[in-house]
C-alpha cells in the first residue's frame, strides 16, 4: 500500500487556492496587491508536480479505509460560508472517489483469472 499521503499535500494545495480565491472575489472586486495572498500557494504547486507519480499510484491503490480517510480530511478543512455549495462539493467528491473505485475494478476485470 502506497497511503495518502501525497493526495493530502494535492488536496491542501487547492483547498489553499480556493480559500485565498473565495477571499480575494469576496468583495466583488480584484486587486492587483491581493495577488500577493497566493504566493505560499505558488510556492508548494512543484512539490504537487514533483510527485504527481507518487498521487497517481496511490490513487490506483486507494483501498475502502483511504477513501474514507480523504473524505474525512476534505470534509474537515473544506469549510466555506455557503453550507449548500460545500455539501455539493463533499458529494462530489465522495462519487468521483467511487468513480475512480469502480474504474479500479473494472480493470481488475479486464485481467485474466489467476
């Protein structure tokens, strides 16, 4: 098992950009000097880069645990005012986890019985 590590750091990356984006529009209007709340943010997209094939492969390894696991962790730190929209995320999020679930095992379909 590769765990979620990697996954967490991705997901934190655009939890931070959506936070400092809901922030910067929350006045209707868009400043120049507000660009300056995005450098941390900016700052950590090579890491994500960086291990893009460490994401990849625990994607293709997520097991029921981790999925609950990142569903929790999303849960806990996606906190935005409109409680509508943020339980639309969540949902979202819980099926295309599913989604990536199911295309796991129709692969496993797709190979021979041992």
């Amino acid at each position: 098992m590769f765990g979620i590590t990697n996954i967490k750091a991705m997901i934190a990356v655009a939890l931070g950009f959506s936070r400092e984006l809901m922030n910067t529009f929350q006045d209707g209007k868009f400043q120049m000097s507000e660009l300056f709340n995005f450098i941390d943010d900016f700052a950590k997209i090579p890491e994500v880069v960086k291990s893009w094939p460490a994401i990849k492969k625990e994607f293709n390894d997520l097991d029921n645990t981790e999925r609950q696991e990142l569903l929790k962790y999303f849960a806990a730190e996606f906190d935005i005012p409109n409680d509508k929209i943020e339980a639309f995320v969540e949902a979202a999020l819980q099926n295309a986890i599913s989604l990536v679930s199911l295309v796991e095992q129709w692969k496993d379909l797709k190979k021979p019985a041992a």
